[in-house]
C-alpha cells in the first residue's frame, strides 16, 4: 500500500482528537476509526465517520425515545425479527463513511451499486499518482466456460503465461502514464515540464490512462444497502479483488453493529431463499416422495442449485 507520510501525519492528528457526545457510539468501530487497513497492493479501507449503533435500530423499530430496553436479549431478539422478515426500514437509520482507494475497473464495478452517496478525487483537478493494480501471479487465470462474466480460479495459466500477462500490464501501465504527464506537460507533482509548451488539459489526458490506475473516494452508505452489498460482494462468485474489499469492510462492520451482524450471517449469509416451486419440491422430499427436475418447475440450474444445496 502507497501512503504518504503527509497523508499519515493528518490521519494521526485527527485520532488525537477526542470529542465527547450524547450520540449512540460503538466503541469496538471508535478503536480503528480512521485507521487504514491496506487491501490489493496499494489499496485501502478506513472508516472516516459512522452515526447510530444497534440501538439505534430498536429506537426506530419502536419508535421509542430513549435508545431501546436494557434487556439485551429483547434487542436481539428484534433485530433478528427484523432481518428475518426483511423489515428493512429500522436498518436504514445507521449510516458509515469510508474512505476508499482501490482500482478504476474495481470502482467502475463496485458503483452499480447505486444506494450511496459518493465524491470520487477528481483527475480533472489533480494529477493522478503513477499506482497500478499488478495482481499477484496465482491470481491470474483463464476465463470461466461456466461462469460468463469472472474467471476459472481452479485453472491457472502456465507461468510463462502469467509472466508474460505481468510483463503486458506493467508496461501498459507505465506506458500510459507517461504519455499521460507528456500530454499535460506536467509531472506527477503538477509542476510544469517545458514552459514553452501548453499542455492538453488533465480532464481529456486522463483517457490515456489504464484501468487498473488507482483512484480514491468517500462512499457513504447506509446499514440495510451496507448489507446488500456485502451479501453480493462477498460471495465465491464475486470478482476476488472486490471481495477482498468487502471482506475486509465486513471486519469493521461486525465492530460497529455486532448484533444486526450476527442476524444479517444468520439470515443472509447462511440462509437461502426458497421460490414457491422450491418449497412444493422440498415439501415432497421430506415427506419420502420422489422428485425429478423434468416434474417439479424448476429449471435445470434451479433444480442443481437445490440439489447441492440440500445435498439429496
């Protein structure tokens, strides 16, 4: 991970600060807030700013006016109802602030997901830094025949192969970004390189640039939206670079809301949702009944999906 020593220096006066608050806080998510937790090669995630906790879910669940019961199995208890039946609404009440550096095709990935509010560092403003996500030799492998849009990670190329790819981005990489401060007759400090010449202007040079060029930005997002994205993300069928990601932010959210985490692992995690011809063929299963996929209205990856999953 590439971090400056100006950037460390402002990051540990803000956790010099101490402010007092009337605020619900969790102090697990107060112990790492603004600590950076490093991911890919120069990436990293940190929690900048958080508001509501667990409680803060039953307080807008009951529409109470103090923080919920002093019965923590009650609380529980509720928001295990809540995620269960998919009451989403009290979930919506606690809000997080990251801040995030990670790869361009990463971050053209990760906003599909529409639910946040984000302000990404402008290359219209400033000049890029010259970080390129390289990845790791056992993460490069051939295109899934199964899996249309991610890659067959059981089958790696040769090491010739993989040398040769490293070989290809690197160069791109440096390549591009070289004619990138040749076309703004700038270097990556943003000082001018020939003052007889102009420069094209950053906001058309950043073109040149290869996706796997690092970027930064706030991303703020609610708990309930928080989840769907976690759920997605970090699934085995996520793309391993933005899983690396959300594993890493699924740490941070276990520290800040550890009840509405366990029901969210209970409920979404480790359970599945069944379509109502998955139920009748469950039904007939249990009760000693033989099914078949070409009788039960399930499609062929339906019916697979069900038989891995119940292992019959």
């Amino acid at each position: 991970m590439s971090i400056t020593k100006e950037q460390l220096e402002e990051i540990n006066l803000v956790r010099e600060n101490k402010f007092t608050t009337l605020r619900p806080v969790s102090e697990d998510l107060e112990k790492i807030l603004y600590d950076i937790f490093p991911v890919l090669d120069h990436g990293f995630v940190r929690v900048v700013d958080y508001m509501g906790n667990d409680s803060s879910i039953v307080q807008a669940a009951r529409v109470s006016y103090g923080k919920g019961t002093k019965k923590v199995n009650e609380d529980k208890g509720l928001i295990n109802y809540l995620m269960r039946h998919r009451h989403t609404t009290p979930f919506e009440m606690c809000d997080i602030k990251f801040h995030i550096k990670l790869p361009i095709f990463i971050a053209r990935q990760w906003i599909r997901h529409r639910t946040a509010s984000i302000n990404e560092y402008s290359a219209r403003y400033s000049v890029l830094e010259d970080e390129f996500y390289i990845p790791d030799p056992q993460n490069i492998a051939a295109q899934s025949k199964k899996n249309h849009q991610g890659r067959d990670e059981e089958k790696q190329l040769s090491v010739v192969e993989q040398n040769r790819i490293l070989e290809i981005l690197k160069t791109d990489s440096q390549n591009g970004y070289n004619h990138y401060l040749e076309m703004m007759n700038e270097d990556k400090k943003g000082n001018i390189i020939d003052k007889s010449k102009d420069g094209v202007a950053r906001e058309l040079a950043r073109m040149n640039l290869t996706l796997n060029c690092y970027t930064e930005w706030y991303w703020k997002i609610n708990l309930h939206n928080l989840f769907h994205f976690l759920a997605l993300r970090t699934d085995s069928h996520a793309q391993y670079e933005i899983r690396e990601y959300a594993n890493i932010m699924l740490d941070m959210v276990k520290k800040w809301v550890p009840h509405s985490f366990a029901a969210f692992e209970k409920y979404r995690i480790g359970g599945k949702e069944f379509s109502r011809d998955e139920i009748a063929t469950i039904k007939k299963l249990v009760k000693g009944q033989k099914v078949e996929q070409e009788n039960s209205n399930l499609s062929k990856r339906e019916w697979n999906e069900l038989k891995n999953l119940l292992e019959f």
